[in-house]
C-alpha cells in the first residue's frame, strides 16, 4: 500500500513539472524508471500485487486500487491534455495508450530485473540503454510528428 501510495505521489510530482501533455507522459516515464531505481523493493511488491488474484479484497488491496486509479487517472489526463495542446497524436485513445504504456513500461523494468545483472551477457546492450531507448520508442509512437 505504501508503495503504490509513493508511486502516485511521484507521479502526481511528474506531472506538475510538466507544462504539455507531452512532457508529462514523458516525466511519468522517467520518474517511473526512477521509482524502479530507488525504491527497487517496492517495484518487486507492486509487481506481484499485478500478479495476485483479483478476487481477494479487503483494505489493503482497496486502498492499493484506489491508488491505482489515481495513477491511471494522471496519465490518461495527460494524454487527453497532450491530444488538446497538439503535442500527442490525435488518433489514439488517451485510456488505451495508458495502459499500453503502462503494460510496456512495467514489462520493460521486469525484464531487466528478471535478467539480474545479466542483462548485457544475455542480450548485448546496456540494461539502461535498453531503458532509455525503450522509452524514447514509446515516445515517438504517440507524440505529434513534425512535418
């Protein structure tokens, strides 16, 4: 719970120090990557809460959806924003690029988690270069194109 709840406000930051759509899509990206960072343990918790079994409840996992919602909430107004001020591509819907960037992004820090330090031997390249250039795919494939 105390994960997700520092993972909202860290993003509730991002967004504020962004001024278009753009910039803030593209500071949740990067403070997600910083969460993953420093916080490594709370990425591994609210890794597996995503793998848990939907059907247990009590105040715990509603307090941790609540915070998820609210995550959700911030990105999908930063699109919507993004699409208004011309900086994110029009033809997308802000609620299923959410979770498709969200979905990427967490699979992205998984893999490179689940690879445990091994992430070059394996694959040859950087773990943070494979971040960086990850992100900056996801990036082009919603901003505007400059003609």
């Amino acid at each position: 719970m105390r994960a997700a709840a520092t993972l909202e406000t860290l993003f509730s930051e991002a967004v504020a120090s962004g001024k278009t759509g753009l910039e803030k899509v593209t500071a949740i990206g990067n403070t997600y990557v910083r969460f993953y960072t420093e916080y490594p343990l709370q990425f591994k918790i609210l890794s597996i809460k995503h793998h848990g079994s939907a059907e247990k409840s009590g105040p715990y996992r509603e307090e941790i959806e609540k915070h998820g919602s609210g995550i959700f909430t911030l990105m999908v107004q930063s699109f919507t924003l993004g699409q208004k001020d011309r900086t994110i591509r029009k033809d997308i819907d802000p609620a299923m690029a959410s979770l498709h960037v969200m979905s990427v992004s967490n699979g992205i820090l998984e893999l490179v988690t689940e690879a445990e330090g091994r992430f070059e031997e394996r694959f040859g390249m950087s773990a943070q270069d494979f971040i960086h250039h990850s992100l900056r795919l996801i990036g082009d494939s919603i901003k505007v194109q400059k003609k």
